[in-house]
C-alpha cells in the first residue's frame, strides 16, 4: 500500500508529459513533478540516497536520451526552446520523477533483479512507443533505438539496485 502513491505518481507523471509535450501543455507536468518531489524528499522514509538518484538520474537521461537526439533514432516533441542536440525538459523531468520515486515505487523489483532487470529492459522500450502512439516523440529506427533504450535502460535500474543495496548495507552498519 505504501508504494501506491510513488506508482500512481509515476504514472500521472509519465501522462501529463507525454501528452503534454504532444500538446504543448507542460504546466500540469511542472505542477505533478513538483508535487511528487515534494512527497519524496519529506517522505518519512526518505533517505539521503533520493537525491544522489534524481542527480544520477538526470545525468543519465541527459546522456541515454541525448545520444537518441544527437543519432537521430528519436525526435522529441520541443515544447521549449532548447539546444539542438540534448533531449527536452520534459524527458529530464520524467527521469527526475523516476530517479525520486524508484526506490518506493519499485522496491520489491529492486529486491528481485532477477524480475526487475528483464522489466526495465522490456518496459523502457514499451515507454517509449507509447509516447510515439500519442505523438510526443518519433522513433526514426525502431530496432537500434530499442535495444539501446533496453540496454541502458538494464544498466541504469542495475546501477540504480547497486548503489540502493550499497546505501542499505552502510546504513545497517551504521545502526
């Protein structure tokens, strides 16, 4: 019950950017983006490892998505003025979101990688079709851009679970 809230958010947010960006409409994103920030930094079970996952996640969006841009594999939706070769705002409030919320939305994937690793790889991709079907981005070729989405979308959560079993192990030692 209590990773309902981060799940749903993940959820609304994903929807207020994706047809945001396809009608360019971005308040509701800004305003849901922030709503959920705010939920996961005074989060009870808020640790300091929140915000080194909403840093690495932007980075890592701004590289992954960025090479998609700079490759011509996709083209965003530019609802604001940008440069030319990185990804959009509203892309990098999405991974803002996900790296915020990852941890008490997708605990139980994160204790099992097994599961969790072969989702992302497949449910990243679906992601990014999705958006295509709602017209906030262009997928130029299909099978590159996909199994590059997949593969960094398997080293990002892998990533995400090392350094989220790191963080637990130091503070078990800790306590």
């Amino acid at each position: 019950m209590k990773q309902l809230i981060p799940i749903l958010g993940l959820n609304v947010l994903w929807f207020a950017c994706v047809l945001g960006a396809a009608n360019n409409i971005m308040w509701p994103a800004i305003l849901i983006l922030g709503a959920l920030l705010l939920w996961a930094f005074t989060h009870e079970e808020a640790k300091s490892y929140t915000a080194i996952l909403v840093v690495f996640s932007l980075v890592c969006g701004t590289l992954f998505d960025g090479f998609l841009v700079f490759t011509g594999w996709v083209e965003y939706q530019q609802v604001w003025q940008q440069f030319s070769h990185l990804p959009p705002v509203w892309i990098l409030m999405l991974w803002a979101g996900f790296g915020a919320l990852v941890v008490p939305a997708m605990q139980w994937l994160m204790e099992r990688p097994r599961v969790g690793l072969p989702l992302m790889a497949i449910g990243a991709p679906l992601s990014y079709v999705s958006a295509a079907k709602l017209g906030a981005i262009t997928i130029q070729d299909h099978p590159a851009a996909l199994l590059f989405i997949a593969v960094t979308w398997l080293l990002y959560f892998a990533a995400v679970i090392y350094g989220y079993n790191r963080q637990e192990t130091q503070n078990h030692a800790l306590a």
